[in-house]
C-alpha cells in the first residue's frame, strides 16, 4: 500500500492508501473521489482522469508517452508540466505521500 493524497476541486484533501501496482486512476476513482471520472476505464482513451501532479513529485514519475501526450491535448487546462492521466500512473513504494490535484472540471 501507498498512500497518495488527492486534492479534489475546491481543496479537500483525500490520502488513501492504495495497493501497489493499481494506477493513481485506479485508487482515486474506487474512492470515489471527486472528478476523476475515468470514462474509458483506464484504455487511455479519454482524459478524464486527468489530474495536476504537485510540483515536487513531477519528475519522479516516469515520462509522458506519445499516446497520453496525445489525450492529455483534450484535457482541461492542461498544464504543461504538471498534467497527466492518471490511469498511467502505476502506484508504487517511492510514491508515498504523492499530492494530485483534481481540475475544475474533466472533458
Ligand atoms: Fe481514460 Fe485515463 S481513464 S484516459
């Protein structure tokens, strides 16, 4: 398990504890934390899972394959840094404590 905390819009702040290898994705929407809607199940086909990655965990992650830089173009406001899909996102140990941001809204 490792915890990663998720900021839904509006600031509340939701740490759960999410088994490794799950995706970020994963953990937030059997949550039921709100706004990661995760329409196409995690295929990365939709974008709405897209989340904001907090500044200090960027580049720890692994880099942006072509097909979510793809997806991520349809996101909401995406940012160019900190935007990713989280259905990409494997959970694993050196993510403990790992801020995502959920936008305003998916599309
Ligand atoms: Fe559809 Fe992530 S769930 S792209």
């Amino acid at each position: 398990m490792t915890k990663i905390v998720y900021v839904e819009f509006g600031g509340n702040r939701r740490e759960i504890d999410v088994p490794d290898g799950l995706t970020v994705m994963e953990g937030g929407r059997d949550n039921g934390v709100e706004g990661i809607l995760a329409d196409c199940g995690g295929a990365c086909a939709c974008s709405t899972c897209h989340c904001y990655v907090d500044e200090a965990w960027v580049d720890k992650l692994p880099p942006i394959e072509p097909m979510e830089q793809d997806m991520l173009d349809f996101a909401w406001e995406p940012d160019p840094r900190r935007s990713r899909l989280t259905c990409q996102i494997k959970v694993r140990p050196e993510l403990e404590g790992m801020i995502v941001y959920v936008p305003e809204k998916q599309i």
